[in-house]
C-alpha cells in the first residue's frame, strides 16, 4: 500500500448531547465506535464520521446561499473532494485510519437554512466514513488517500 497527500483538515466539529449544532473542536479522537464524545458515538460504525469538502460549501454560495462551516453537519471539514471515490476507499488523517462507508442522505435541516439546499446538495453534502484505526485527527493534519501498489 502507499498514500498520496490529497489535501488537509481545514475544521473539526463534535456534536455533543442535549445540545444543538456542532462545536467547533481542534482534535477530536475516533475509534472504531466512532467520534468521542460525539452525540452519535457508538450509534452506527458504518455512519462514524463525516466528511464534508468545502467545496459543498462554494457550491452554496455560487448560488447565493450563505452558511457558516459546520452546517452541514460534519466532523471533518476538508479541501479535498472525496464524493466521488469508491466505498472501501481508504485515507490517513492523522494518527487515524478512515474507510468511506456510504453516501451521506440528506437531513430536512438543510431545508431550513435554504429550501433549495437538499436538491442543490443531494450529492454533494458528504459522504460517511467508518474507523479502521484509532487515533487523533488535528485541525491542519495533511489527508493521505490509501492506494495499493500497481
């Protein structure tokens, strides 16, 4: 196997109990149940943790709309695109081993911060990664996408 620098953390969030939204964090610490000290830690491994490219966030705005990072409900907030890759594809984020899961589904929430958001978005809001080794991620750590040798 080798891994190929694609781009970097550019934020981190956690969702915590009887609160609403995301708290922005620096690190945060995943296993295999997920994100610590997350809401939705030990829920469902194959829907841990999220990842969201900022370009879901351009796409926004190109249309007008407006949102702080961490709206659309992510924990890694990255400037790579990784939508498009293969579920089983894996990357290295830090101290971390994640492999894409599934495609993230839409949430009604987004509707109330636009109500053209879902259908703008629907491929193109994130996608859920499972943890294959624990570790720390850090906001600015470098994403490294696992390839096998050819």
């Amino acid at each position: 196997m080798k891994s190929i620098s694609v781009g970097s953390v550019i934020a981190l969030y956690i969702s915590r109990p009887h609160t609403k939204g995301r708290t922005p964090v620096s690190a945060i610490k995943v296993d295999t149940k997920g994100v610590y000290l997350d809401k939705f830690y030990d829920k469902n491994i194959q829907r841990s943790v999220l990842l969201t490219s900022t370009d879901s966030y351009l796409l926004a705005q190109k249309e007008g709309i407006e949102m702080d990072y961490g709206l659309l409900g992510e924990n890694i907030l990255m400037d790579y695109n990784p939508y498009l890759l293969d579920t089983g594809t894996r990357f290295r984020i830090g101290t971390a081993t994640l492999e894409i899961s599934q495609p993230c589904t839409l949430c009604d929430h987004l509707s109330a911060i636009d109500p053209i958001l879902p259908q703008l978005l629907c491929n193109d809001r994130g996608i859920f990664a499972k943890v294959v080794e624990a570790g720390e991620i850090k906001k600015g750590d470098a994403i490294y996408l696992i390839t096998k040798n050819t």
